[in-house]
C-alpha cells in the first residue's frame, strides 16, 4: 500500500471541510513518506479533534507504511466507526488482515467495501489477494481476473498477472 495523493475529495459540508482541512499538511508528509513526521502530525489533529475520521484514515496509513500493521488495523477500524462509508479503510483494512494472517477478516472487510461499491478496483483487489491467501485458487482468479478489467495502473496489472500465471486452471 503506497500513500495517497493529497487531494480534497469532492463536495464536503463546512464540518468535514475543515476535517480534511486539517489532515492537508499530514496528507503531503505521507506524499513525501515521511511517515514518522506525518505520524506526528496526525496524533496533533486527533488531540485537537477525536472525531476526525480522515486523520484516522491517514494515521492507519502512516503505520501500516512504518511497519505497525496492528496499530493500523486499529486505525482503520476507528476511520470506519466514525465513517461507515469509507471506502479507502475499508479497502486498507481487507489488506491489514491479511497482512496480519487473517484472510477470513480480510475476505470479509474486501466483501463489505464491495458492497458498498460493487466493482471497485480497489476493492476487487483486495478481494482476490484475500482469497489467494486463504488458499481459494478459484474465487482468487474471479476476483483478480475482475481486478484487471478495472484497466489498473501498469505496475499492478502486471503483478496480477504474474499471480494468475502461477494459479492452477
């Protein structure tokens, strides 16, 4: 997972407004991975406003980035209580769980964001690399070959590939 772009997501009322707001400075710490200081920053804006679901979405990705894959679980799971709907920690979660061993948490976080968003690149992704993980070739390679006609960016859609290459059937 790489971090995202800085970028104010679409229309937004006064109060979510002034959340991203807030993250702006993290978000471009993240671009420049620096992690650690866009930790720092994030933890900041938590203290000034606990109920800053963007800044918990960032701080799950400044430490999944630092390698501390449960504190970002815990992270994500804090962005999705304070905004069921977001798509990008319901995504990053899928792939928290699974880093953390626990492919059935992640098939079932990757099916929810699907839920919300049926043919979600990312979310598809998420999907396929849960079920390899747990071993499911079958439902790996639906999910994957859905993944690729979601036209990825190049790097990924080639590492799909080379996945689906060494899959059986």
């Amino acid at each position: 997972m790489t971090a995202p772009r800085a970028g104010r997501p679409g229309t937004l009322d006064a109060a979510h407004a002034a959340q991203w707001d807030a993250v702006e400075e993290a978000t471009e710490l993240l671009h420049e991975e620096r992690f650690h200081d866009a930790l720092v920053e994030l933890r900041r804006v938590l203290r000034a406003d606990p109920q800053n679901a963007y800044a918990f979405y960032f701080l799950g990705v400044a430490l999944y980035e630092s390698g501390e894959i449960e504190a970002a679980r815990d992270a994500y799971r804090a962005c999705i209580k304070l905004a069921p709907q977001h798509l990008g920690a319901r995504v990053a979660l899928s792939h928290v769980h699974r880093a953390l061993g626990d492919p059935k948490g992640a098939i079932k976080e990757g099916m929810a964001a699907l839920a919300q968003a049926e043919g979600d690149g990312d979310a598809l992704h998420a999907v396929g690399l849960a079920y390899l993980a747990r071993g499911e070739h079958v439902a790996a390679r639906k999910y994957l070959e859905a993944f690729l006609e979601t036209h990825p960016e190049f790097e990924v859609e080639a590492e799909v590939r080379g996945i689906l290459g060494t899959l059986p059937g």
